[in-house]
C-alpha cells in the first residue's frame, strides 16, 4: 500500500511538472496573433495626439477570434453579456467624473473585425465620439498529464486528475477618435487560466470563462493608466 501512495505522488509530481511544461505557454502562436490584432483595414496604426473635448459619447466594440495550434483563425468562442457587466461598473466610474457622458454596446455580429470602417459608420450612426475596440484573440488547449494513466481506475481520475485545460485571452484595445477617425492610442493585455480535472468531465468552459474575467480585469487596468491614471481601480466593486 505505501508503494501504491509513493507512486502515485510520483505521478502527481510528474502532472505538475508536465502542466508547466505543456499547454498554451508552448503552443499559442503570439506572433501570429498580435500581427491579426495589428492587421486594420484601411491601415490607421499610426497614433497621433487627439485631444478630445470631455465629456463624449463612446462606442465599444468587442470581437474575439480563436486560433488554433496550427496558428489558423476561426471562429468559436465569443464575448457574451457577462463580460460586459466586468467593464460596466468601470465604465460608470468614468461616466461620474465626466469622462464620458454615456456609452454603449455595439453588437459583435455584422462587422468585419479586420475593417474598422463598419464598425466607424455605426458608431457615428449612434451619436458616439469615441470607439473603443476590444479585439482580441482566444486560444484553448487540453492535453494529458502523466497522471492521465490513473484514469483507467475511477478512483485515481478523482484523486489525481489526469487532464488540463488552458485558455489563453490576447487583447488589443483602442480608441479611436470618430470625427476624424485617427487612432489615440493602443492598449494590451492577457489572461490566462488553467484547468485540471477528471478526464471524463472536463470542460474547457471553466478555464475560457477565468480566461476572460483575468483579460478584462488586466484590461480595465491598462485601459486606467491613459483616461484616469489618478484612480486606483482596485476599489470599483
């Protein structure tokens, strides 16, 4: 019995190391996603000093594409209400101090998410004078630790799960000036979150939620630092 334990710490050790080793570190093409996250049409990556006259309308516009391993980009996992409501309450926060005086939503659906021009004309529809782009790219990876072998015994998977599941969120965030439609200035930010459980139930749902919630907070900070540098964002509740 006390070979059987000493094995399977062994085992458990080997997960670890293996979980550090493996999953999204290694096989998330960054290269491939930050060029998609550069890429605009008509080319505005150039960032110039706007000034603009507070408080304005803004626009948000969220999209998400997911890459695969092979570095291809489709379509599969998507921003939803729920992350709205991460933003919402920073948002309110600036619409108090005058920053802005109102935002919206755009809906994801109906725009290209390389050509800003779509996104250009419904925001100037809506009155708005200011976009916010949160465009971003996903990747999720599941793989087998060396503890997946205990998965042949029910009560093994349960006591060291045998499979990860990682999410990885690429955020490029800017804001854009509608009237004259020129960049003021770009953002990143990421987040990551890792999963590891029973082989049989593991759903890479958990990991992409955590995922995302982490993206947005980072966001939410780096997105401070250029239209309200003196809050601490640590205390929006």
């Amino acid at each position: 019995m006390r070979k059987y334990r000493l094995f399977l710490l062994e085992l458990a050790l080997l997960a670890t190391i293996s979980s550090l080793l493996t999953g999204c570190a290694t096989s998330f093409h960054r290269e491939n996603a930050m060029a998609r996250l550069s890429d605009l049409k008509p080319d505005r990556s150039g960032i110039v000093n706007v000034e603009f006259e507070t408080p304005l309308k803004l626009a948000v516009y969220m999209d998400m594409e997911t890459i695969n391993s092979d570095g291809n980009f489709f379509d599969k996992w998507q921003w939803n209400h729920e992350d709205e409501l991460i933003l919402i309450p920073y948002f309110d926060r600036l619409v108090k101090k005058r920053i802005f005086s109102d935002y919206f939503f755009l809906p994801e659906n109906g725009f290209d998410p390389v050509d800003i021009d779509g996104v250009f004309k419904q925001a100037e529809k809506d009155g708005a004078e200011a976009i916010l782009s949160i465009r971003s790219i996903s990747f999720v990876d599941w793989y087998y630790n060396p503890a997946g072998i205990l998965d042949l015994t029910l009560i093994g998977t349960f006591w060291i799960p045998g499979s990860n599941r990682d999410a990885l969120i690429l955020i490029r965030g800017d804001y854009w000036d509608v009237k004259n439609r020129r960049l003021a200035f770009s953002i990143w930010s990421e987040g990551l979150s890792r999963t590891v459980g029973p082989t049989f139930i593991i759903s890479s749902e958990d990991a992409f939620k955590e995922a995302k919630r982490r993206s947005l907070n980072n966001f939410i900070k780096e997105l401070n630092k250029e239209v309200h540098p003196g809050f601490d964002v640590n205390l929006i509740k």
